[in-house]
C-alpha cells in the first residue's frame, strides 16, 4: 500500500505541476459557466424584429399592428410601402417572420369576405422562428376573435352569445415543466456537463499515454506491475476529487444565475458520481489503448464533441438511426442528461430516473473491466523483460499491502 498512495501522491503533484491541466480542468469550466450563463440568462428571446407590411393603411389595419407592437416577444418593423425585396429586408433587418397585411382588409372583413393575411416565416434560425409563430398567432389569433365576436354583436347578437357562436367549445392549454419556456434553466445546466464530461476526458486522454510516451512507467509503476485495478485507481483518484470541486462551483453558479436545483439531490449527487467514474474509466481505456498522448486526446475528443447533440436532450433519441443510438448510449453523457431532466426540468419522481443510473452503472463497470484487461495486457508487455534493480523490490508492495 505504500507503493500505492507514493504513486497517488506523485499523481496529485504531476496534476498540479501541469498548467494545461490545470486550466483544463479549472479555467475551462469556470469560463463556460459564466459564459453560457450570461448567453442564456434572459431565458428566453423577446422583441424579436418582424416586419409588419400595412397594405391596407386603415384604421383596422392600424388596430392590428398595434396589437402587435403590444406584444413583448416581437419588436415590429412597420412598412406603409412595400420594399423592393422583402427577402433582403429579412436578412437586413434579421427579422424571424414578416406579416403582410392585404389591400382592402378592413373592408373585406366588413363585408364577411375573410381576408387572408400572410405570415411568412424565416426558419433560417429555428429558435427565434419558434418564439415569433407563437408571438404571432397568439396575437393575430386573438384580433381574429375579438373581430368575429365583435361583428356578431353589430348583427343583434348579445356578447355571451356571440362568443359561444364564434368559439363552441374551449381548449384549455396547460404548459408542464420549465411552465416559462425559460432557455437558461433548459440548455445551461445541460453544457455545464458537457463542459465536466469534456474535461475529464480530456485529463485522462493523456494519464497512461503520456507516461507510456515519455518513458516514465517503467521506472516508476515497477512496483505496481502486477496490480492493474490499484494502477487505474492512482490515475482517476485525483480526477474524482478535483470533481467534486467542479460540482461545487456549478452549484454556487446556480445560486449566482438562480437556476433551481435538481429535484432529490442525493440522487442526483449518486448520478453525478456514476457520471464522473464511467467518464474517467473511459478516458482510462483509451489512453492504455492509445500509447500516444496526442492521438488519444484526438480520439476521444471525436467521442465527446458529437456527444451532446446526440445525447437526445434536444432532438429524441428514437428519432435517429439505430447506429447513432448505439454511439449515443455507449457515451456516458447519454444516459446521465436523460436522467438530469427528469430531475431539474420535469421535476419527476426519483425512481424514473433508476434506468439512467442503472445504464451509468454499466457503462462504468464496462469501461473498468475493459481498462483493467488492457492495462493488464499492456503491463505484461511492458515488464516481462524489465529486471528490478534492487531484487528486494520485487514483492515489496505484496509485502507492504
């Protein structure tokens, strides 16, 4: 045991000595926190450009574009005279939607003639297109019924009524989870595991490779040869406890941004923990596997960079190739996010979140059996010719332990 904790000493000094690491591990998260903090921190977009085009220029056309201008989610571009190219003056004006109103509107609707207003929608950039179409037809919605109901009660028709005629039944929609369609509390907690994912691998991409690279474990993991699962231990020890000091910053940045909690936090303190040791086991296996610290670093930042979009936080799991599944699950990011929401956005009970852990669970004992059969294999290759120095070193940590 000597061996053991000498060895996880130099491991903690080698960690603290490395300034790459060190701002890996430290500066990066610290920095994406804060930066994706203030990027998402109004939650949601408002006053969102769309150009409005008065054809009509009467005072129910007027009506309508005031409405418009009333509504906090869009800021509204009016046009009495239409431009040359309504597409340039999207792009121009990175407008979301333009709403043309027609000629002879207000006497089309007098008439009962139905006017058609045309919405068109600029879907270059989803997000924003998805908050102005619901801005829009709350409020064109809104001014269609006010409109209606208002000419059935010019016809004689009492208001309870009318409204009744125009609207026969209700339809009640009832919003579940994240009730404000709040951007911050949905994207910035899921990057910030992101973030700790991406730097474990990236720690651990060199842990083995750059001892194997530059000569180093041969003289100093002698002792250890024999002792594969311990070896791993010394090398994801310290990445674990410099974890914890991660989370910790997390949790005192959603204090600082008010982004609410996790539902269970013991539970979700359990996640984080299975999270965090099946990343490691993973950047463990592939940096044995891969004896250049450059190249393992290469691969396993192809594993992680994909890894969000994949992961089904945004776009559903079900929805994608079964090839793509299996690469989504196989990433330990996958299950954890899944879980994570049920979490913090859904509020869900704590037990439907036990099939994530349990699939956590198995990718971490997957990726340990597999590091310590590579590792087992690598130290045999490397010290079946290997003669200690001194032969009294040959069961001393038999002996110790």
């Amino acid at each position: 045991m000597k061996e053991f904790f000498r060895l996880l000493k130099r491991e903690f000094k080698m960690f603290i000595k490395n300034s790459t690491l060190r701002t890996v591990f430290f500066v990066a998260p610290l920095f994406y926190a804060t930066l994706l903090g203030f990027v998402y921190k109004s939650g949601k977009v408002e006053h969102t450009p769309v150009i409005v085009i008065d054809r009509d220029n009467t005072p129910l056309s007027n009506q309508l574009v005031e409405m418009l201008q009333d509504n906090k989610g869009i800021r509204v571009l009016k046009y009495v005279q239409e431009p040359l190219s309504i597409k340039d003056e999207v792009i121009k004006n990175d407008a979301a939607a333009v709403v043309i109103i027609p000629s002879k509107f207000e006497a089309g609707m007098l008439q009962k003639k139905y006017p058609e207003v045309n919405v068109y929608i600029n879907t270059g950039n989803v997000l924003t297109a998805n908050f102005a179409t619901k801005a829009l037809q709350l409020t064109i919605g809104t001014f269609s019924a006010g409109a209606s109901i208002k000419a059935l009660q010019k016809a004689g028709m009492p208001a309870t009524r009318a409204a009744t005629q125009f609207e026969p039944f209700k339809t009640n929609y009832i919003t579940l989870f994240n009730t404000t369609s709040n951007y911050l509390i949905f994207m910035w907690p899921a990057m910030l595991a992101v973030v700790l994912q991406q730097v474990i691998l990236l720690a651990m991409a060199v842990s083995f490779a750059a001892e194997f690279q530059g000569g180093t474990f041969v003289k100093e993991y002698y002792g250890m040869r024999k002792w594969a699962f311990p070896t791993m231990l010394i090398k994801v020890i310290p990445i674990w406890i410099f974890s914890i000091l991660i989370v910790g910053m997390y949790y005192f940045m959603h204090m600082i941004f008010k982004v609410p909690m996790p539902q269970g936090i013991f539970n979700f303190i359990v996640l984080t923990s299975v999270f965090v040791s099946s990343a490691s086991f993973l950047g463990v296996f592939i940096s044995i596997l891969i004896p250049d610290a450059l190249k393992a670093t290469q691969i396993l930042m192809v594993i992680a960079s994909p890894a969000f979009i994949i992961s089904g936080f945004t776009w559903p799991l079900n929805a994608m190739p079964a090839f793509v599944q299996f690469i989504a699950n196989i990433i330990p990011l996958t299950p954890f996010l899944q879980a994570f929401k049920i979490l913090l956005i859904q509020k869900g009970s704590v037990e439907l979140t036990f099939p994530y852990l349990r699939h956590l669970g198995i990718l971490l004992l997957v990726y340990a059996f597999l590091g310590w059969i590579a590792l087992k294999i690598k130290l045999w290759l490397v010290f079946r010719y290997v003669k200690p120095e001194n032969p009294k070193e040959e069961d001393s940590f038999e002996e110790i332990g």
